[in-house]
C-alpha cells in the first residue's frame, strides 16, 4: 500500500517531470505562435526578444531536468518559485504581444490552476494575487498588438477592462474549483489508506489463532529432538552424579514446552470453528460489548426473524464498522442506545439508535464523507469523521447499505440502518464460505 497519501506534506509535493512536460509543451506553443504571427502572417513582431524569453524557460527545462530525477518531487516553495518563473514570462511575452489585447492572455490562469491542485492555499493565493497584479499592469503598460503593416490596432479601454475582469475571474474560478477537488481527492486517499490500515490490522488480529497453530507445529520437531537427546544424555551417564541434575532439569522443561505447545495447539482446533463462523446473535453480542461500561445502557431489541438464524464467516472488516457505529451513537446519546436486527429470505439488517441530539440536517446528506464531523456543537464524542467514513467503507465493501437519518420516534435521536440484500452479499463474500449463510 502507498506510504505518499499517509504523510500530510506529501500531497503538497509536485512532480517535478510533470512541471517540466508542461513547460515544454508551452516552449512548443509559444514558439510556434512567434513563427505563425512574425513570418507566416508578417506581421511586426519583436522576434529576438520574444525568443530570448522563450529561450530562458527551455534552458530552466534543461537545468532542471539535469539536476533532479524524473521522479523527483518538488518541495511547495521550489514549485512555487517555478510556477512564479512561468507566469513572469507568460507576462514578458504578453508585454511585447499587447498585453491584455492579445487572445492568449487567458493563459495566466494557468500556473494559477496548476499551484491550486498541488501547494498549499497560502501560496496559491500569493501567486493568484502576483498574476492579476501582472495583469493589471499589462492594461496600462505595453507595446503595441501586432497586426498589419502601417495599421495600429487599437482596443477601446473598456474591452481591454472587459478582458482584465475576465481573467482576474477565471483566475478566481478555477483556482477555486481546482484547490477543492485536488483537496477532497487528498483527503479521499489519506482516508483510504486509513481503511486499509485498520482493515489489515483487524485481519492480523484475526490470523493470530491460525499463527500460533502454525508455531505450535513448527516448534514440536526439534523439542521432540531436545527431549530424545536428554533422555539418550540420562542413559549415558548411568550413576554418573555430575551432571545428572541439569539433564534431568533440560529433559523436565523440555516435556513442559511440549505440553504447553500441545495445549495450544488443542485450542486453536477446539476454537477453530468458532472463530471462524459467527451466528448472528453472537455478531451483536461481540460489536456491543465493548462498550456497555461507559454509563450508557446498551438495549438488545431483535425484530422479524423468518428463517434459520444467519450464521456467517468472521469478518473483520464487519466486526469493525458495527462497532465503530455502537461506539460513536454511545459517545452522542445521553442515556440509551438500542441495538436491533432483523432477518429474512431477502436481506439482514442492523438498526442503531441513541437517545443524543441527531444528526444536524443539513449535513445529513453529506454523512461518511472523510474528515467531516456528523454531529456539531460541544458534545463529548465530535471528531473528523475519518472513523465513520472507515466503517461505511468496509461495510459497503462487504455488500451492505448504509443510512444515516433522525428517528421520527419521541426520545430517540439519530439512526443508522445497516441493510445486506442476500443477493449482492453471498456473491461479494471475501472467502468461499458466505459471510451470511442459513445455518
């Protein structure tokens, strides 16, 4: 599993190859540009100057791609200095183009756009604020368009004004919009990446019984062979008193080691089963139970059972989402949470209420959504949201369906339905057994 998305600052590193491919697709552009506009269409062009500023992004291109890897990162304040470069010279080239007059002026924008999906909000606002400065300078101060030879192309002061409100608003915009998304897809993955910590470290857990089976094997051959030397040592001695203490004390803790290995072994058989397949009744008891010593009163209240009850494969991924939902309706309800469940020939479902406050409505739609808190105010328990947003995910990974919602109940806050179609479930089962089969 990648490492990046766990460290806070890396999201905020850009690649430098990245920034190097698109400079050159720019050296491209722009030189392409001088050729078209000074020899094709002849018009009156500074063709040198022009070529020079072109020049000094290709020789930055250059220097760059010479020092550092291909897969190097750049730390925020190196991409912004770069980023800064391209906008001075995007603007040095605009100065001897017509400034705002000229059509690639929307151009600016660019390094705007790029520093808002990969560094930080301070230092995009910096360079957003440094390009419209540039830009409002290029509205008073720069040569003239370039256009027919012996006609000066002159733009009335309000389309040039036009153009300046234009660019200083898609600036805004889509740095906006840009910084947003590249924002919520870092947190999307550091919340991931939290997933699969927990769901490994549950999983481990989980695989501990079938670890220490494995030792226990493993270990009995060469105890077997301690033993049999000790007990050949003994013979060999005979009368011998010298070291007859210590051979019968190796040959005692050796059969001890056995034993303990044996008795270990005969209780990962014996519990073997009853790891490994969970009833349902037996799946709410171990959710639940952690938390019934906090002060908050835990109700069991089983609804329609039609059918054998569903016995199905631990899971740990379940196992944990549950519990996370137990635990934050218990640090949100004042004095009781009711835990029911139901099953039929269709679907198996969980229900959690608690007697707390309820979710606020206007981020009801928004729950599970990582590093957003569910419930506002001051009550014990508020948090990110990261542990939620956790729980749905391996929950959903397992086939179910989430709800969260207030109950129209008197005394009873929020709700959360945890529902399986049997369908989707068996056919989304991480093992060859179903989690949820009819005992």
């Amino acid at each position: 599993m990648p490492r990046d998305t766990l460290d806070p600052g890396h999201g905020h590193r850009l690649r430098l190859n990245t920034l190097v491919r698109l400079r050159w697709l720019a050296i491209v552009g722009q030189s392409i540009t001088v050729v078209v506009v000074g020899y094709w269409l002849g018009f009156p062009l500074p063709v040198a100057p022009c070529f020079a500023l072109i020049g000094c992004s290709a020789l930055l291109n250059v220097s760059l791609a010479l020092q550092y890897p291909a897969t190097h990162r750049l730390p925020p304040p190196a991409a912004f200095a770069i980023l800064t470069f391209d906008a001075l010279q995007l603007a040095g080239l605009l100065y001897m183009t017509g400034g705002l007059t000229n059509p690639f002026a929307l151009l600016m924008a660019v390094p705007v756009v790029i520093s808002a999906t990969s560094l930080p909000l301070g230092m995009t606002s910096l360079l957003g604020g440094l390009v419209v400065g540039m830009a409002t300078l290029l509205v008073f101060f720069h040569l003239p368009l370039p256009w027919f030879e012996g006609i000066e192309l002159s733009m009335p002061f309000i389309y040039v004004a036009g153009s300046w409100v234009a660019l200083s608003s898609s600036i805004a915009f889509t740095g906006i919009y840009a910084f947003r998304v590249a924002e919520e897809a870092r947190l999307l993955a550091n919340a991931l990446s939290a997933t699969e910590l927990v769901l490994q470290r549950e999983q481990h857990l989980s695989a501990l019984d079938g670890l220490a089976a494995a030792a226990a094997h493993e270990l009995g051959t060469p105890l077997a062979t301690i033993a049999l030397v000790a007990r050949e040592m003994e013979r060999a001695l005979g009368s011998d008193t010298t070291y007859a203490e210590d051979v019968k004390l190796l040959r005692s803790q050796s059969e001890r080691c056995r034993e303990i290995l044996k008795r270990l072994t005969s209780l990962s058989t014996e519990s073997e089963e009853h790891l490994a397949r969970l009833p349902l009744t037996s799946l709410v008891e171990e959710v639940t139970a952690p938390h019934r010593d906090f002060g908050i009163a835990i109700k069991l209240s089983p609804g329609e059972r039609r059918g054998a009850e569903p016995v199905g494969r631990r899971n740990p991924g379940v196992i944990y989402g549950l519990g996370n939902l137990v635990e934050n309706a218990v640090d949100f309800a004042k004095a009781r949470v009711t835990i029911g469940w139901r099953w039929n020939e269709d679907e198996v479902v969980f229900t959690i209420v608690d007697d707390g406050p309820g979710f606020p409505p206007e981020i009801v739609t928004r729950i599970g959504e990582p590093y957003m808190s569910t419930r506002q105010g001051a009550e014990r328990g508020g948090g990110l949201g990261l542990g939620l947003f956790i729980a749905k995910t391996l929950l959903e990974r397992s086939g179910a369906t989430l709800s969260f919602r207030n109950s129209n109940t008197p005394g009873e806050g929020a709700l959360v339905e945890i529902a399986w179609p049997k369908g989707s479930f068996l056919a989304s089962a991480p093992s060859t057994e179903n989690m949820f089969d009819t005992a």
